[in-house]
C-alpha cells in the first residue's frame, strides 16, 4: 500500500477530563492504525497517555456490538444478542408503560460527562425525554457543587476561572488540593506550571499527599489532615487581619461584610481567636507554616490561590471554598493579572464556553412543574444573571442539574421512594454517559436500588458495572466513530471531534439512537437537522469561527487572545459599569443569602466545622484511617480501566504512610483490606512517606467486582465512602473513615 492511501484525520480528545488535546489519527483502509498529538504553533495541545492509548479503547475485545437483553439475574451480566429493532421497542414500550403507570416522574433520569461534547452528550436523551412527557433528576454536579455554592454566595455566578498562561503573571502559586500533572485540569495547565517553576515563581502545594506536581513544580509541600482546609486558611485570615496586612480599599471598595468575618475570627463573636496554634491542633499543620504562608499570600502579590476542587468535595466543603475566595478578596488577589478568585479551578476559561451557539433546544421538562427549576442549595431566584450566561450554563448542561434528590441520594430514593420524602417512587433508570453504580457513593447500597427498580435502560461502550444490572443494554459508538464539537473544560481551544472510522459493530450514536427511539415513541417533531447540520448551526453560534470547514479539517481552533483572561477583571477595573451579580452588587463575605436559610451547618460568614467520619469522630476508635479518593493517570474515572497499554503504567495500589503500615504490619506491595460497615476491598498497599500518616488513598475509578463473600477484589473506592452531601450539594468522595489491614487468605 502506498502512503497515499494513509489519511491522517485531526480530532480533538475531551474525555470527561478536562482536556482539549489534539490527536492524529492515521487510517488505513478504514482502520485506525497510529495516533500522534499536536507538534504544530505553540501553545501545543498534547494529548495525555489516554488519548494516545485511544486505539486499544475504539478496538478493545469488550466493546459492546450489538443490543444486549437480560437473562441472569440482576449483576450477573448474562445477556443475550437482540436486533435493534427488538432493543428500540423495548425501551419505548417501557417509557410509555412506566409513565402510563407510575407517572413520569417514575422515570429517572441520569448522565455525566462520557466525552465533552456538545451535540453527543445528554442533551439528545433529555429533549426527548422532555418531549415524552418528563422525567426526573438529579441535583448536585459530582466535581464541585460546593464550589459552585461559594461562588453563587460571594460572587453571584460560578464563573471564576481564567486561563492558565495567566499563571506565568503570578509571584506566588499556591496549588491547594490540586494535582493537575495528573488529574487534567485543562490540558496545558501543568505545562504553564513548569514553565512557572523555570521562571523562579515560588509554587506551594497543600495536600495531604506529596503530588506528583508537588515533586515537579513546588518549592514546599505543606501536608494537612483532610477536610480541615477550611480552618487553615481561616487561620491564615487571622494572621492577616491581627498584622494589618489586608487591602482595606479594596475591601471596602468591591466587597461587604469583612467586619462580620473580622469578628469571627478574632474571637469577637465566640471567645475563641482562630489564631495558626488554633489551627494546628485541628490540620496538623504547624503554626509557623501557617503563619508565613498567610503572610505571604497576602504580601508577595500578585498570587494565584489555585482552590482545588477535591477539599470541597468534603463533610462542610463549601467553608473551605468560601474561605479562599473571602481570602483573596482581603489580599485583593483577584480580578488582576497573575492573582485568582480562588473559585472551582477545574475549568478554567469558563467563559470561553459563551462563545459556542446552541445545539439542540431543551423543552421545558413537563415534571418540572412539580419540582422547583434549578435546584441548587443557594437560590438563584435573587441573582442577576445575563442571556450570556444562561447560554453558558446551558452548554455545561447545569440548567439540567434540578430534581429534588441531591446526585449523593440517588440509591437512597431509588429504595425508599415517596416513603423516604421523595417526591416521586422511582421505578425505571434512563442511564447515559455515566457509571452508576461504580462513581456513586456507596456502592453496595447502590447496588440495592439497582435490584429494586422495574426496568433499566443502559447505554453502554463497555460491560461496566453499571451494565451488568441493565435490562437492557444499547451499544453507543465512541468519539472516533460520529462529529461533535468540544470546549473541554473551558480551555483555550475549540475542538472538533472528527469521526475517523465507521462504527464498531452495531454500535450507533447518542443523536442516532435518540432519534430512532422518538419515532417509536411516536414524536415527529424531535429533530428536523443531520448531524452535520447540528454541528453547523452550533459552530455558526461563535464569533471565532469563521469557516467550519477548515475548523473541521484542523480539528482545533487555537483562541488568540490578546492577554491571558481574568476573571473578574472588568469587575475590578471598572467598577461603576461591572458590579457583581449578588444582591449588593459586591463581593459577599457575608452573604445574607445564607443567613436567610437559616441553617447552622451553613453559616453567612465562612466558618470551620468539624466533619462527621474526621479524626474525632468517635467512629475513629474503629476505623481510624481517614480515605481520600483521588483521580488517576491511568483512566478518567472508570473509562480506560480494561485498556492493557495504560495498565501498564502502574498497579491498583492504596497509598499509606509507613507509620500507619508498620503499625499493621504492612509491607509495600502486601494485599490488604480497606473496610468499614459499608464494604470492603482488596487492594495491594503502596506504602510511601508521600501521603501523611492518618490517610489513606484510594484511587478512584477501578471496576467494583463483588467476590461472593461481599468483598469487592475491584478495588473501587465507593465501596467504602458514605452517600451523604455537605449542607451546600458536594459529593463527599473524601470524607470517610476506614481500617486496613493485611489480608489472610484462608
Ligand atoms: N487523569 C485524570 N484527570 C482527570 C480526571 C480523571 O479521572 N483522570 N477527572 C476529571 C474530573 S471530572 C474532575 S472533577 C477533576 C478532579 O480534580 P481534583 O478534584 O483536583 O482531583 P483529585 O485527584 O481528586 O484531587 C486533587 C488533589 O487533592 C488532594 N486532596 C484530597 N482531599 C483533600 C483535602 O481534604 N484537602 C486537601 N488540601 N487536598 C485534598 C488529593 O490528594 C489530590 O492530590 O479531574 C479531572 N481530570
Ligand atoms: N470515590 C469517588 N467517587 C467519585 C469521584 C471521586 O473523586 N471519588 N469523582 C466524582 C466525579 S468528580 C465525577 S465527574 C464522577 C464521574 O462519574 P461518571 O461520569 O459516571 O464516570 P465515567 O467513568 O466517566 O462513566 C462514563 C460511562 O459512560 C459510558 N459511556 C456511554 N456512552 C459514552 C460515550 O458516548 N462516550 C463516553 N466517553 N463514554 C460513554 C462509559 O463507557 C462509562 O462507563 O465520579 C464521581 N465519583
Ligand atoms: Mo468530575
């Protein structure tokens, strides 16, 4: 064959991770054969080793082709091969038989982030869901709801990213509870870190665990007990209101309320100054190093307080998240070139997201009317919020995140229904994108819920977890296989996510199966565009993109913009024709919005309180070990598990320090027992002075495999973490006490 016949096809990778990275796919008679990423004009967007590895996921042995139906019992994953045409039916005769029954609110609906794209996402199953009668939903993004909380309250939106070359403006770089050499967070982050390294910019890193950005990029690692971030930084607030070292003009300028945050942590309020020895006793962290680093936050300026998003996924994780941003505010770190507004840092050019058009227009969900619309812990009904902005909000899909049941009480409604307050008793689970139960708190209580529902409808690339429960199962082509267009996570880039190769077996897209499905269902008027002419009109909606064509060809479209972005710069700048979008117009540090809830887990001003499963939780007598669950290199959550090149790149391990091993008698590499009431697993231990005593990690993300005793040899951490939410919606991934201990085999 000659070269001639090799076509090199450019596709943008977003893999629910957060990046926008380009690959080179290289085809031969229809086949993918070779992927290499971006050597183009700088800034590259290098893809990872998932993306690169993408071959063995499109070609993997257990993709699913054909249609699946049920045989076994539920988990069993005994299926048989149906047609299509038999699948379709079934799915629409169930919609219809479970709404004609139960109601529609009977129908639950649940998705996540598969691959970041616009077109082939949730969005073709919720219009017609909407559009055949309603369903109901979810509240509470898993990554960051207490995140968005905290900008809701003292900023008004959650739009508080800029992009990361702005990095390279800062003087001091604290990354708190952030890792983005590993877990992606926008794919040249580490890269703006290194070259920061190389200019001398001094980098901190907070965290339990020695990273491995800490290793490449920090000049000091500061370890802290997890879940008491928000005391910290409070006490780091001591230090600079008792010094005098805050920016008084502009607290009064552009904020309200620093005199009631004053109070709190002087002791004016309670008796009890939150001074760095206050501190020490409750984080492990020395006063002096809490000191100085409050110190110098507040006067090597400008600093970019990074506010990671995994210490917000905790008991009180709004605290910790209202405290960084109350903390830039009175440093006056934000709205400025080379600071941060210390909000959700995982997606950060947030605003890029305005500049896409529409897709497909969602209908008003009919089950709405019984339930209230945008359900968020903090109301939205008193914010100010542009066209713009509820554009953006539409594309990340938030407007989609209402329902009465936070995403943590999923199996709990599913089991108990309308007798547990529920509004509705759930019967049949419309499952896209997402892998329930394995990336859902508690898994083995998930696995109740999944035993107890009617019907299960799942759309499926692989046999997950989630699968083996499904009644049926319908085979969903990858990103390589259909074209859509991404933003990632907010980056710097639009990408187009090129189809490359036909469809493996039966396989079909989200948009396909959707549309067959609704003329089953008897909907003529669901959608009147092809996919190419979707994506046109969506691509058409941005002022960057002049010719789709050449955009489609390239497969990324590099924003050029004429300085970094900052957010809130406008704001600070200008204040006269920018206020804030809260109530007064300011940043709130004191938010009368939560003070009117009324509830003492959420007080007005940011506090610290204490978890439940910390580390005086009378729990500890029993299971001592706090669990944290981080994201991994080798996946994005539960995707890319089975793929053998990524395997490769290390062992499903539990990180523990050598204090807490040798007190078990533990050595590295033993298999051991991770276990509280809730589950237990077998994991092999990695035993290393890169994770502080009293914590152990387990990586989120492997496949829950139940033995017949119970004990999950998969190793999935959900096995072990509690389906509760902070008072403010987060996803507690990392609040959670358990044992370890070596495993006997008998
Ligand atoms: N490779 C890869 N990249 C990913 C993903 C993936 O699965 N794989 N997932 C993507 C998605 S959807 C998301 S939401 C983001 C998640 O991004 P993050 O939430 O930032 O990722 P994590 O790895 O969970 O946590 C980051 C760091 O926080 C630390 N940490 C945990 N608990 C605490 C605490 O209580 N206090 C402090 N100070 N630190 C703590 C961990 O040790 C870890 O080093 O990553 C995105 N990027
Ligand atoms: N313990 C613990 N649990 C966590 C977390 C944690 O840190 N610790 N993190 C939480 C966070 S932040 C998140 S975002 C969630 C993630 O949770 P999920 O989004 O549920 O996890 P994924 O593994 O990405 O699941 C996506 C599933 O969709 C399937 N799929 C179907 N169609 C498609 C498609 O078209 N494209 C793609 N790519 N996949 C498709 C994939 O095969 C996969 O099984 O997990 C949450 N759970
Ligand atoms: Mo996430």
């Amino acid at each position: 064959m000659s070269e001639a016949d090799e076509k090199v096809i450019c596709h943008t990778h977003s893999s629910h991770c957060g990046g926008t990275c380009l690959l080179k796919l290289h085809i031969k008679d229809g086949i993918l054969t070779r992927i290499e990423t971006d050597d183009g004009v700088e800034p590259q967007y290098r893809a990872c080793a998932r993306g690169r590895a993408y071959r063995q996921r499109l070609y993997a042995p257990d993709r699913i082709l054909h249609p699946l139906k049920r045989v076994g019992e539920k988990g069993e994953a005994e299926f048989v091969r149906i047609s299509w045409d038999e699948a379709l039916e079934t799915v629409a005769k169930e919609l219809k038989r479970v709404k004609e029954i139960y109601g529609p609110a009977a129908i639950v609906f649940r998705w996540s982030g598969g691959d970041v794209g616009t077109l082939h996402r949730a969005l073709p199953h919720y219009r017609l869901l909407c559009l055949a009668g309603g369903c109901s939903e979810t509240w509470g993004i898993f990554s960051f709801e207490a995140g968005v909380f905290a900008e809701l309250a003292t900023y008004g939106l959650p739009f508080t990213g800029s992009t990361r070359d702005d990095l390279l403006n800062s003087r001091l770089i604290i990354l708190w509870g952030c890792d983005p050499a590993v877990t992606v967070h926008d794919t040249n982050t580490a890269w703006y870190l290194a070259q920061a390294r190389e200019a001398g910019i001094r980098i901190v890193s907070v965290d339990p665990r020695y990273t491995p950005s800490a290793a490449a990029f920090a000049d000091q690692w500061i370890p802290i007990v997890p879940g008491t971030d928000a005391a910290m930084l409070i006490a780091m607030g001591y230090v600079i209101i008792a010094e005098n070292l805050q920016d008084q003009t502009f607290i009064d300028t552009y904020s309200i309320g620093f005199d009631r945050f004053k109070d709190y942590v002087l002791g004016v309020e309670d008796g009890l100054p939150k001074t760095p020895a206050w501190a020490e006793a409750i984080t492990g962290v020395p006063a002096a190093t809490i000191a100085s680093l409050g110190r110098e936050y507040a006067s090597r300026k400008p600093a970019a307080l990074i506010a990671g998003i995994a210490p917000g996924r905790t008991a009180y994780g709004e605290q910790y998240h209202r405290a960084a941003m109350v903390l830039a505010t009175i440093t006056a770190n934000l709205g400025i070139h080379g600071g941060n507004a210390a909000g959700t840092s995982w997606a950060p050019g947030q605003a890029l997201y305005l500049k896409y058009g529409m897709g497909m227009a969602i209908p008003l969900n009919p089950v709405e009317s019984v339930l209230p619309p945008h359900k968020y812990a903090m109301p939205l009904d008193t914010i100010r919020i542009s066209e713009e902005e509820i554009l953006w909000a539409i594309t990340l899909g938030m407007n989609m995140q209402y329902g009465q049941m936070n995403s943590t009480q999923l199996s709990d409604a599913i089991i108990r229904g309308k007798a547990g307050g529920y509004p509705a008793d759930y019967k049949l689970l419309y499952q896209v994108d997402t892998s329930y139960p394995n990336q859902y708190l508690n898994v083995n209580k998930a696995v109740r819920a999944l035993k107890s529902l009617e019907f299960h409808i799942v759309f499926e690339q692989f046999m997950t977890p989630g699968a083996r429960f499904a009644d049926v199962v319908l085979p969903v082509n990858t990103c390589m296989e259909r074209n859509d267009v991404t933003t990632g996570g907010g980056t710097g880039a639009y990408g187009y996510m090129s189809k490359a190769v036909e469809s493996v077996g039966e396989s079909k897209s989200h948009l396909e199966i959707c549309t067959e499905l609704a003329a089953r269902m008897g909907i003529s008027d669901y959608s009147d565009k092809t996919e190419d002419q979707w994506l046109r009109q969506i691509v058409g909606g941005s002022p960057d993109i002049a010719d789709y064509e050449s955009f489609k060809r390239d497969g990324i479209h590099k924003l050029r913009l004429s300085e970094p972005y900052v957010a809130y710069k406008k704001h600070i700048d200008d204040p006269q024709n920018h206020s804030f979008s809260t109530p007064s117009g300011k940043i709130e540090i004191f938010s009368q919005r939560i003070a009117d809830m009324n509830n003492p887990d959420l007080p007005p001003v940011p506090k610290y309180i204490e978890a439940w499963e910390g580390r005086h939780d009378p729990l500890a007598k029993k299971y001592p070990l706090q669990l944290i669950t981080t994201h991994n290199i080798k996946r994005a959550h539960t995707q890319y598990h089975t793929v053998p090149w990524l395997r490769e790149l290390g062992k499903h391990a539990a990180l523990m320090n050598p204090a807490d091993a040798k007190a078990r008698g533990i050595e590295d590499g033993d298999m051991v027992r991770v276990f509280n009431d809730r589950g237990q697993i077998l994991i092999a231990a990695k035993v290393t002075e890169r994770i502080m005593p009293g914590v152990v990690d387990v990586p989120q993300g492997t496949w829950f495999d139940p033995d017949e005793n119970g004990v999950d040899r998969g190793g999935c951490a959900n096995t072990l973490t509690r389906d509760a939410h902070s008072p403010g919606g987060a996803f507690c991934t990392n609040t959670a006490l358990v044992e370890v201990a070596r495993f006997e085999p008998v």
